[in-house]
C-alpha cells in the first residue's frame, strides 16, 4: 500500500494520519516512498535516534499533502502530531485537528498539525478545539514546543507561533495534491 497516496480525508470528511514514529520511542522513522515502506531516518549511516527524550506523541503525516519547496515548505507531506497513547509505525487513523504548530526548520516551513483521534476511547485529553486546549492543557503546548525547539539541537528550527483547529484545516487545504476536500 502506498500510504502517501491515501486521501487527506476519509470519504465521511474526516482527516486522515498516517503515523511514522510512535508517541515515547527515540527512533526516527520516515515513510519510503519508493519501497513503500517505513524506514528508520538515517544520518551518517545509522538510523537516527533523537539524543534528547523520545517522542512526547504520535508523529506521522497527512497523506496526498507535499509542502513544496517553491512555496517556502521542506518538500515533505504535511506532518500531524497526533495527541493518544503510542500507536505503532503505519497506523492510519482518523483524526480531529485542535491546533497548528508554526515552525520553521533550518529556513523552511516545517509546520505541523496537532491533532486528537476521531474515536473518543483512543483519546488521552478532553479537549476537542484549540480554545479547550489553550485552557486545559497549556502544559503540553509548552512540553511539544520545548521538543520541537530541541529536539534536532538548539538553533535549527524556529518557533513562529500556533494556529487554531480553523488554521491547521487550511494548512491541509493549502498542501492537498491533486483531490479535491470536502466542504
């Protein structure tokens, strides 16, 4: 299966997360889009393990989205971060944005959906939109900028700010490839 080539939306209008590193592992691991396969990252010839803390949640993407590096992006489909208990490597799963994370990495736009799975009892918050999340849990907005501005070492990526559930719907619009969202 090509998970690149899943749509952004489910066929009842809800985003799509494809995850490639599961929430409280170390390891990076990246979608083969030639294998077809999930792959650990490689730098210098090794599979990359983040020397910081692992994972704080579930990291994937947005099928059928490209940031393309002529509008500012990093030429990778759009990334989700999604909010549950550890999902394994090639989960696809429905899922609710709440917010968005502007960053920037290295000079290209890196930015990133924050999201919570579609199904209730995959849940591990209670907040449904950016406005309950900016209320309830502005602990874990610190802890996921705090990883992101780390994580890679100090200076590469640069924290431009946060986007509500309405900005991070617009971000997968923006980066859609050839399907058509629903309204």
């Amino acid at each position: 299966m090509n998970h690149l080539a899943l749509p952004s939306f489910a066929p009842n209008g809800h985003l799509q997360a494809v995850i490639e590193i599961p929430a409280g592992t170390n390891t990076k691991y990246e979608y083969n889009k030639h294998l077809f396969q999930f792959q650990p990252d490689l730098r210098n010839d090794e599979p990359r393990r983040v020397d910081f803390m692992s994972y704080p949640l579930n990291y994937g993407f947005i099928p059928s989205t490209r940031m393309d590096k002529e509008r500012g992006g990093d030429g990778d489909p759009l990334d989700v971060l999604v909010l549950a208990e550890h999902l394994p490597t090639g989960s696809v799963l429905e899922v609710q944005p709440i917010g968005l994370l502007l960053l920037k990495d290295t000079g290209e736009l890196d930015h990133k959906v924050l999201a919570i799975p579609v199904d209730p009892s995959k849940r591990i918050i209670r907040a449904t939109n950016w406005e309950e999340f900016q209320r309830d849990y502005s602990a874990i907005r610190h802890i996921i900028e705090i990883f992101f501005l780390y994580y890679d070492g100090l200076g590469t990526m640069l924290l431009m700010g946060w986007g509500d559930e309405k900005a991070a719907k617009e971000e997968v619009i923006k980066w859609q490839l050839q399907e058509i969202s629903p309204v």
